[in-house]
C-alpha cells in the first residue's frame, strides 16, 4: 500500500489553504480568492514551483 500524501490533492502547498482544483478557489483568510491556487495547487514539482513563485512575487 503507497504511503498517504503529504497534502490533500486539493490543498495548496504553499498557503496551506483548501482550494477547488478546477474551479474558483476558497477565499483564505485575511484575503481575496487565490486564483492560483486553483490552478497550481496540484501535487506536482512543477505547480509546486510556480505557485510557490507566484507567491513570492505578491509578497
């Protein structure tokens, strides 16, 4: 049996906030929706980086 996940598949890695992978996401606290999330909190390395980039610039 594989081992479980780190994060949940809909969860963002970076903001650690529940998003709706394919739809709009879940306005996290403090904040505005983060479109992003939506699109780059999958778990892969590559939406990984670009999310985590994504933030950085908005920061």
């Amino acid at each position: 049996m594989n081992a479980a996940p780190a994060r949940d598949p809909g969860r963002c890695t970076v903001c650690d906030q529940m998003v709706e992978i394919g739809a709009r996401s879940l306005p996290w606290a403090g904040g505005p929706a983060h479109e992003a999330c939506a699109v780059y909190a999958r778990n892969t390395t590559a939406g990984y980086r670009t999310h985590a980039a994504s933030h950085q610039r908005s920061a």
